[in-house]
C-alpha cells in the first residue's frame, strides 16, 4: 500500500500498527525493540514499514492512546516469568510452553519440584517422614514418578500407604494442601511453588508403582486392596503389565526377542497366557519356537516368583527399548491399542 495516505487506524493490521509505531518512537528508541523480535517478526514489520506511505498525525496520535489505554487497563505493564508464562500458553500447547520457560528461566529460575527432584531419594524421605501424610501427598505427586518410587520405598511402609491414600483424595484439597506446602517448604528449598499439575491421582499412582521392583509393588497394592479395593482394581488397570506386551506389533515381539536371554523367556512364557504365548511364538521360526516349547517342557513345575521375576525382567527391557524409541508401547487407555 505504498504511495497511500493512512488516516484511520481501524482496518490497520498489526503488523501495520508495529510498523508505525516503529518509525514513531525514532531509530534511538526502536533499536532495543528490534532486538527483542525473532527474525520472522523483523522481516514481516520491516516489510510492512516499507511500504506504509503516508500517515497522518492523527493516526498516530490515535496509535499511541491505544496503546496508553491498554497499558492502564491493568495499572501499569510488568514483565515477569509469570506474565510471560500465562501469555504463551494462551496461544502454545502447553507441553511447548513448558520446554520454553525451562529454557529462558535457567538453573536459578527452576520450580521447586525440580530443586526436589534433585535431593536424594533417602534425604527426601527422612525429611517428609516428620511431615504430616497430605504434605508429603503433596510432594510425591508433583516430583517424577520414578523419584516418587524411589521416596516411597524408603517412608515407612504403613507411613507410605497413608500417603497414597492421601493421593488419591487430594484433589477435593489441593488449594489448601498447596499453600501449607508452600509455607513447610518455602525456607527448606528457598523456590516459589509451581502451578498445581491437575492430573488424575490414579494414573499417577499407576506410574509410581510401575516404577516399584515386584516385592515393593506387590505390597503397596495388596495393602490397598485391604483399604481401598476399587481405587487397587484401578490402579492394576492402568499399571502396564507383562499380558500388556499383546498390544506390541509383529516388529516389536522380534525387537524385544533379541533383547532378552531365552532361558529367561521360556520361564516368563510359563505364566503366560495362551494368547501372548502364541504372540511370541509366531514371531519365531519355527526351528526357534519348538526348542522354546522343549525348553518350556523341560522345566516342569517353576516357583512362581521366578516367573514374576521373569516377567518383570522382560517388562522393564520393553520400556527400555521404548525409551530408546525402538518399540512402541501401547498405553493402557486402549487408544493405541494395535488391530490385528
């Protein structure tokens, strides 16, 4: 629109108003806004700016009481992480505008959970033992599942079931629960609390336990079971299991076959199922598939905690390859669940 005489400011588009805005405030004032662009935005207002024409007074004039009015609106216009952080993620997903606020924060800026996530496993636990059960709820629902593991494995164990108690009744308390946390652990961890993560206690659980060895897991659920038998029903449900390997494709049987030692196989496959067996064995040759069947023959009766152990073994290598990115594991929601 070059050669064009602006005069009313009410089709102008954005990148118009920066462009005239720009030119306004003068090359001294404008420098340390152009340096706070991506290139993108450069490129696209710097082209606008070229071919603005001609712009009254009065629209300028208008520009700027926009921008003034907008500014009061709120009494003033402050720049902060957390200002900053509500912006983006009214237009980023929020997984994006997390990996961005990680970065520009830096080590110093970093949430509580991470400084928590940091301290030991064993320093954690002796410290939340003294707390009441709804702050160290709390705590271990916001720090990584495998660390929240590792901390519930050391609470005593009748300590650490009333934590996961807690757990899944939090939700009616957050609020309350999170300014008390704020005010146990201000002074200990010198961090500001991060937003509450609203996510279901039961998946959460799920994944805690998942990262539990088997003796660990078995009795945190069937203490649950004695509590609260549906919220243990729904747990197992959303744990990934060894009959969860059905969900795996042709190339990820044969993936997790390499990984694993056969004799460990054979005696994971004894306390299969029919249907995963099969799975197993027709991702073999059939050379490979009979000696497993002998092999299987062979063992006669097995204790079944060395087929948990078995299980478990093959369990963990799957997620490891998962981690890897060399199979696909389903989650437990059926989503994902492959058709044969």
């Amino acid at each position: 629109m070059g050669n064009v005489n602006i005069t009313d400011i009410k089709h102008l588009t954005g990148a118009q108003k920066a462009a005239i805005m720009m030119l306004a405030v003068g090359e001294d004032q404008s420098t340390i806004l152009w340096e706070q662009l991506e290139d993108d935005e450069i490129r696209e207002i710097s082209q606008t700016m070229a071919q603005l024409g001609n712009v009254s007074s009065d629209v300028m004039e208008e520009l700027f009481n926009e921008f003034a009015a907008l500014i009061t609106t709120t009494g003033s216009l402050v720049g902060s992480f957390d200002s900053t952080e509500r912006m983006l993620m009214n237009a980023l997903p929020p997984e994006r505008v997390d990996s961005i606020m990680e970065e520009i924060r830096g080590p110093a800026g970093r949430t509580m959970w991470d400084k928590l996530g940091n301290v030991n496993e064993t320093v954690l636990a002796n410290y939340l033992k003294n707390e009441y059960p709804q702050t160290v709820a709390v705590v271990v629902s916001k720090i990584k599942p495998e660390h929240a593991a590792r901390v519930l494995a050391e609470l005593p164990e009748d300590f650490a079931m009333e934590v996961v108690l807690r757990m899944l009744r939090m939700e009616a308390v957050q609020k309350e629960v999170l300014d008390k946390v704020e005010q146990t652990l201000r002074i200990e961890f010198m961090s500001n609390l991060a937003r509450t993560n609203r996510r279901d206690s039961h998946e959460l659980i799920a994944e805690i336990f998942n990262n539990l060895d088997r003796n660990a897991e078995s009795r945190f659920l069937n203490a649950l079971e004695e509590r609260n038998r549906e919220s243990a029903e729904r747990i197992k449900a959303l744990m990934f299991t060894f009959e969860d390997l059905i969900k795996l494709d042709p190339s990820g049987v044969q993936t997790l076959l390499r990984a694993v030692d056969k004799d460990r196989l054979a005696l994971a496959l004894k306390g299969a199922s029919d249907t995963l067996r099969d799975l197993f064995f027709s991702n073999m040759s059939e050379r490979a598939a009979r000696i497993l069947r002998e092999d299987m023959e062979a063992m006669g009766p097995v204790r079944l905690r060395d087929v948990d152990e078995s299980q478990m073994e093959m369990v963990t290598a799957a997620k490891d390859l998962a981690a890897g990115g060399d199979i696909v594991l389903s989650d437990n929601k059926g989503e994902d669940e492959l058709i044969y």
